[in-house]
C-alpha cells in the first residue's frame, strides 16, 4: 500500500472515479445490490447529483439523453435483474442513436455467482448486441480501471452505451488505490489523401447532396459545416431525428431525410450524381428502406464518412470510405474551395421544395396541430431543446418545426415510445438556462407519465404536450393500411392528464381548439411547475397529410 492512498470501499471508490471523469449528474433507482455505492455518492453529494427516478425505463431515457444533449457519457445506475431488465430500453436507443452512455449494474456477490442467485443474469449476455462493451468487476482495486475503460469506450469513435456489473463483494471490499485522471475522447482524423480524393469526385460532381447525422458531434463543428456548406452554395439534408445539426433556417437546408420524408426530396437524394454523408449510418429509417440509397453497391457516388471504422462498408461500399471525427473533418474540409452555379441553383430549389413541404395543412377537427407546431417553432427562444418521442404524432414536429441550432432536438432514432417526458426532465436538469418542451403521444407519455414525480421532485419546470387521439395511432393506421376496418388492440381510453399532472404537483390544461392554446401556453410556462397540456385532437387526422377514413378507403378500394 503506498503510504499516500486512503482505504475506501468499494462503493466509494467508484463514486470518486465518477467524479474523476467529470460526472456531474447520474440518474438511477436504487437497490440493495449497490448500497455501498449510494454510500460514496452520499459523501459526492456536493459535487455530484443523483437523480432518483420512479422506473429504470425513465431513468434511462434520461441518462440517454443527458449524453445526447451534453456529449458526456450519460450515467445509469439500476439493480440486478428487475432493474436492468426494466432499463434495457434506454441502453437500447443510445446504442442505436450513437449516444455515449455508462451503465452500472448491481450484481450477485461472487460467491454465489452462476447458481441463478436472487435476481442473477449475466449481463454479457444480456446486454452483448446493445452495448460496446459489457464487463463485471470483480476486484475491488481495478475499479477506477474499469471505469476509465469505461468512458474512453463509451466515447470513442461511434460513440455508445456500456455496461460494468457491479458485484456486491467487490463493492463491500475495501483497497487503497489511486483514482484515475478523465478519459480522452479518441477519434480519428481524415488523412490529406482522403481529403484529396474527396475533392477531386466532388468537383466533378452536377448534383451532389449532403446528409449529415450521428452522434459524436459538436456545436462548433455544425456550425463550421454549415457555413462551408453555404459558402459551396450545396444542398444539405439531415438524417432521421438528427434535425438539429444544421439550422433548419439556412439557405442550403433541404428537409430531413427521414420517416414521411418529402418525395421531391427522396428524388433528390436518389438522383444526386455525389453523396457526401457524414456521420449517418445510412440506417432503414434514413434511406425509406434501402431504397433511396442501393445496397450494397449504390447508384450514387457514395462519399461516406463516419467515425466508427466498423460502419464503413457495412451496409454500402462506398466510392470513398473516410473515417474521421466530425470536428476533425470540418477542420480538414475547410481548406476545400468550390463553385459550382448548378449547385446553387439546385440548392435554392430543393429549399423552394422544403418551404412547400412544411407548410402545415389542414386537418379535420378544431384543433390544428400543424398550426401549433409552427407557433411553437416562431415564438420559443431559439435554443429550446425540443424532446419527443415515438408515434404519429412526432410527425408533425418533424415537418413543421424549424430546428434551429445544435442540440434543440432530442428524439429516439430506433423509434422507442416514452422518451420525451423523461428526455425532457434530464434536458431541464441538465441545462436548466434552457427552455424545454417535450411533445409526447397519449399512448408514449403513459409509458413513462410517472416521471412527472421526479420533475416535482427535482423543479423541473417545462412544458409537455400530450397530443391526445385515443389511439396508438400508428399501428391504428398500419392497421387500416393492412386489414381495413379490422380494427384490434389500438383503441385507447384515457386518463384526464390534466387532472394526472396535477396530482402529482404539477399544472395540467387541456386544450381542444387551436384558438385556446396560446393562452393555455402562457399559463404553463408561467405557473414555474413541471405542465402538461394534453391536445385533444381528432383520431381522423392521422397525419400532417392524410386522415384514417382516406387510407382506409384506399386500402378496401385496392382489394376490389
Ligand atoms: C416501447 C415501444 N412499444 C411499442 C412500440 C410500437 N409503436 C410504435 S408507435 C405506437 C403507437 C404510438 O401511439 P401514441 O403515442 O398515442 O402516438 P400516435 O401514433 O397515436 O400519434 C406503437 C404502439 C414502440 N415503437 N415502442
Ligand atoms: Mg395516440
């Protein structure tokens, strides 16, 4: 033992490595399995808070979007089996949303490891596809080992989730061991080669298009693309939920190319001679199904950057393969000149298109969603963090709110219902300067409307939407689209969730016209309390574009 280091138990010796690695905020619902843990973080207390949650599947949505919001890994704490078993579904959005993330699990002391002891699991098994890196610590003095091997995976290249379980022994045990200093985040950089390939097949492009998205992105790196962007006079899109890494106001934004992606803009992705895209996987929601870009060899010229090696000719073989960090890229980009006037012409087209396309129309009903959308996109300050989730009604919220700079957008790209109330609770604790408005479905918010506790509980004052059909619309219109007029296991009978924030401390309105909702807004945001305002809007309107009587009609039309 050196004479300088003090003995500490296991549990604090993981909380001073947290604190080592610039944790500032964890999220977590305890459990006897990581007492000793609590214990540490009690003596942290003035450095680091622990944010209790009500349910692992809140608290994990919310250290997956404190990652996505902050860029630092978000911290989870949950307890064996029914703790990590109810936190699997933010582990699983961060990893499909590229977001860095570090999991810990209570776990079974070691000797009775393997007998299928009180809630045991073997978490490498478990979480092995949606982790980088799934570990048990089994020596007390190699914690701070782990935990820096932790964050440098988590961060590094694509960033993701990881997972280290916590051994109950390991953690009761005592050692002197010395803390280790903050991890680096290590990412590669473009070589001069590339850089040098990459000009020469962009200059001879006609109609070449950007598509930026992922995550392991940077405000000033966005910012420092777009301007070069501008300034190439090129067109740029964003990829699924990643609306927010280019200011939705610029003159080269063309829309995201996403789920109910404009068609003039699928056309323009499918018809660009040059694909530059940076960052995004290309994934299924991002291509509408492997259409708008051939796998495995596209008809585009394929231009594909990404930090993680391991992404590059996985689904695509690209003309040119360069694995970068974004912000290292932008630095090597800016060196590059171009003008080219088909490109500007092109750009101020495909923006006449976007214009055409996020206009909101009408819906059937007294109340226009679209149009409250696009209030909420002219009247909140510029950097409101906007947290959504998964269903119908995120579709308007995509075509119709202009994203305006870096991190405004928080949303899950695998689609998971229940994140944007809690997403929203870790945006206001984590940045609590910033204005936050979450937009959730009746159906998304009751899957975790049970945070609204830990917004009272914390003072996290924002505003909620619940968009409110009585319906898990989405599958209702799968449905109709599918098996017209059989509908099963997609209606809805609803709590007053007015009445629901309020039990819990909160203010709750309810709006039914779309005149009401301004002044419903007003009070919201100046009751200083965690509001909910439920939107009762008509079932029939099922998107910005069509209604459920339209697609049904169509689908029995075509079966005749
Ligand atoms: C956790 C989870 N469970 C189930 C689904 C399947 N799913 C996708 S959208 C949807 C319905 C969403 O309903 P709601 O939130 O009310 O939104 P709406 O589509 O009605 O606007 C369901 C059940 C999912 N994506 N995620
Ligand atoms: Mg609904």
């Amino acid at each position: 033992m050196k004479p300088d280091l003090k003995i500490r138990h296991g549990g604090r010796i993981l909380a001073d490595a947290l604190a080592a690695q610039g944790v500032k905020l964890a999220f977590g619902v305890p459990g006897e399995s990581y007492l000793p843990v609590l214990d540490g973080l009690h003596d942290l207390r003035d450095r680091l808070s622990f944010i209790v949650c009500r349910q692992e599947g809140g608290a994990s949505y919310m250290a997956e979007a404190y990652g996505k919001l902050t860029g630092e890994p978000g911290v989870l704490f949950v307890t064996r089996g029914p703790g990590a078993t109810n936190g699997a579904i933010g582990v699983h959005t961060g990893f499909q949303d590229s977001t860095p993330m570090v999991v810990f699990i209570g776990q079974v002391g070691n000797e009775f490891a393997e007998r299928e002891a009180f809630q045991e699991i073997d978490y490498r098994r478990m979480y092995g596809q949606m982790a980088k890196w799934v570990a048990q610590v089994d020596r007390v003095e190699r914690i701070p080992e782990y935990v820096s091997h932790a964050f440098h995976t988590a961060t590094a290249g694509r960033p993701g989730p990881v997972v280290l379980a916590l051994p109950e022994d390991t953690l009761f045990a005592e050692a002197a061991v010395a803390d280790v200093p903050r991890h680096h985040v290590v990412r590669p950089s473009a070589s001069a080669p590339d850089i040098a390939a990459l000009e020469k097949l962009l200059k001879s492009a006609q109609r070449p298009f950007v598509i930026l998205g992922g995550g392991g992105w940077t405000g000033e790196a966005c910012r420092k693309l777009q301007a070069w962007i501008e300034k190439a006079g090129l067109p740029a899109g964003t990829s699924f939920r990643c609306q927010d890494l280019f200011d939705n106001r610029s003159p080269s934004y063309a829309g995201d190319v996403g789920i109910g992606i404009n068609p003039k803009l699928a056309q323009r992705v499918k018809d660009a001679d040059v694909l530059l895209v940076i960052g995004a996987r290309l994934g299924e929601m991002t291509t509408s199904a492997y259409t708008l870009v051939e796998a495995p060899v596209p008809q585009q010229t394929l231009i594909h950057l990404h930090a993680g090696a391991e992404e590059l000719g996985r689904v695509y073989r690209p003309a040119l393969a360069i694995n970068s960090g974004y912000p290292q890229f932008v630095d090597a980009l800016s060196a590059l000149t171009f003008a080219n006037a088909n490109w500007k012409a092109e750009t101020e087209k495909a923006r006449k298109e976007y214009f055409e396309w996020t206009e909101p129309r009408p819906m059937p009903g007294a109340l226009q969603y679209g149009q409250l959308i696009r209030w909420l996109s002219d009247h909140l300050p510029e950097d409101t963090v906007i947290a959504g989730g998964a269903g119908n009604f995120a579709g308007w919220l995509h075509r119709h709110f202009r994203y305006k700079g870096f991190r405004t957008q928080l949303g899950p790209t695998n689609g998971s219902m229940g994140y944007g109330y809690p997403a929203a609770v870790a945006a206001k604790l984590a940045q609590p300067q910033r204005n936050v408005i979450a937009v959730c479905g009746d159906g998304d918010f009751l899957m975790n409307g049970q945070e609204i506790a830990t917004a009272v509980q914390y003072g996290a004052a924002f505003v909620a939407l619940v968009v409110n059909n009585g319906l898990y619309g989405t599958i209702r219109m799968h449905q109709e689209r599918e098996y017209p007029g059989r509908v099963f296991g997609t209606d809805l009978k609803n709590p007053d969730f007015a009445a629901y924030a309020r039990a819990f401390g909160g203010h709750g309105e309810t709006v039914a016209r779309t005149e009401e909702f301004a002044p419903a807004f007003e009070r919201a945001q100046a009751s200083g309390k965690p509001a909910l305002i439920e939107l009762q809007i008509d079932p029939d309107a099922i998107t910005p574009a069509t209604t459920l009587s339209a697609i049904r009609e169509k689908a029995i039309r075509s079966r005749q």
